[in-house]
C-alpha cells in the first residue's frame, strides 16, 4: 500500500484521553501495557502500582464530595437561621400594640439578633430641610434612594452621627436598611452598627437586609395608618 493511499490522523494528548475513557477495558484487553506503564507518586516521586494510584485520586475525589456536602449543609442551616430571624421579627411586628412599642421592641430584639452593640430606626420627616441633621441624613437617603441596603466600613462622619448620636465613634463598620414606602421611596432606615470593623463591608450580600426592611416597614405603616384611624 503507498502512502498516497494511508489516512494520516493527528492525534494530540486530548484525543488519546478521550478514546481512553471511551474505552475502559483497554488495559484488561491488552495487559502487557501494564509492564510499560509508569506512574510516579506525587508525595514521594517513586512509582506506585495503578491501583494505589487509583486509590489516591478516588480519595481525593471523596474528598472534594465532602468539602462540597459540609459547604451544603452549611449553608443550609445558615438559611434556616435567617428564616427564623425573619419569623421571630414579623411576629414581633405583627403583635405590637402600638407604632411606638414596635420601635422600641424591635431595637432590641435586632441587637439580641444580630449580636450588635448598636441599632437604630431613622424616618425622613425627622430629618428635613433646616434641621442639623439635614446633611448627614441626604447622605443617608444617598446611598439607599435605589432601595438596597448597603454595608459599610467607611461611612462618612455626618452620616454615622445622624444613626447612632453618641456612639458614633464605635461604629466601626455599619448597614443601613432602607424602610421603603408605598410610593417606591424611603420613608426610614435602620441602621445597624459594630464595633467590629469587619463585621459589614461593602462585598456583602444584602438581600436578607432588604427583606428584613420590607417586612418592617410593612408592619410599621400599617401601625401608623391604624393610629390615624382611630
């Protein structure tokens, strides 16, 4: 047979891995390869037989399975806690007695939650036009007009001040929960504060804040609306 007649293939390493997997009785049909196999240990750079070698990477597969079940289950149970966070507080809404006994209720059922030092609910009409805390309060509505919370280590003075007074200067790191109105703006904020600088940065996720800001907005309004009515 001339050349001219001879189909050349080009194999590259990924072909010849493929054909191998496709074909898993390979070395059972053919054991003489056995003879001419090497495989070296990575631990000690000697050569070890395929089924030790078989056996390693088993091993370290399980242990990749593992680390992803523990991940899981882990997060799984994180969930379950923030359910049950958002459970104890509508409740706690849901039984106030009055605008005023939810507020105070809240700040303190929000610290034992969060183990935090410092917490506090802010409304807009408390912060208007001519008032001392106009400046820091727009700084504030700044930063959650689009209806996210933001977590925070780097929050300007005036702003810190207008959340937590005082103890500003301990809160090294914050969030502020926007409490959003029927109409689509901010009617409040809650503002949550650490002394742990890296307790709340900017890289976390918010979406239990917003909820959790929903939900209390929601049960505050119809508290407010209720007290007019009567």
């Amino acid at each position: 047979m001339s050349d001219d007649n001879i189909t050349r293939i080009n194999l590259d390493e990924s072909m010849i891995v493929q054909w191998i997997e496709n074909n898993p009785d390979l070395l059972e049909r053919n054991p003489q390869l056995l003879a001419t196999l090497h495989v070296s240990d990575q631990n000690s750079g000697g050569a070890v037989s395929l089924i030790e070698r078989q056996v390693q990477v088993l091993r370290q597969q399980l242990d990749t399975m593992q680390e992803r079940f523990d991940q899981m289950v882990s997060t799984a149970r994180e969930n379950e806690a923030l359910q049950e966070r958002l459970h104890s507080i509508s409740l706690v809404v849901a039984r106030a007695a009055s605008f005023e006994a939810a507020l105070s209720t809240l700040s303190e059922l929000l610290k034992k939650e969060f183990e935090i030092e410092h917490v506090c609910i802010e409304f807009a009409a408390d912060h208007g036009a001519g008032k001392d805390s106009a400046e820091g309060w727009g700084l504030l509505h700044d930063r959650v007009s689009h209806g996210k919370s933001v977590c925070d280590d780097r929050l300007p003075g005036r702003a810190l001040e207008v959340l937590f007074r005082e103890n500003a200067s301990e809160a090294a790191s914050c969030a502020v929960i926007p409490l959003p109105d029927d109409s689509g703006g901010v009617l409040g904020v809650i503002g949550l504060g650490s002394t742990d600088r890296s307790r709340f940065n900017h890289a976390m996720g918010t979406i239990y804040l917003d909820r959790l800001g929903e939900l209390i907005s929601t049960g505050l309004q119809r508290l407010k609306a209720s007290a007019r009515a009567a």
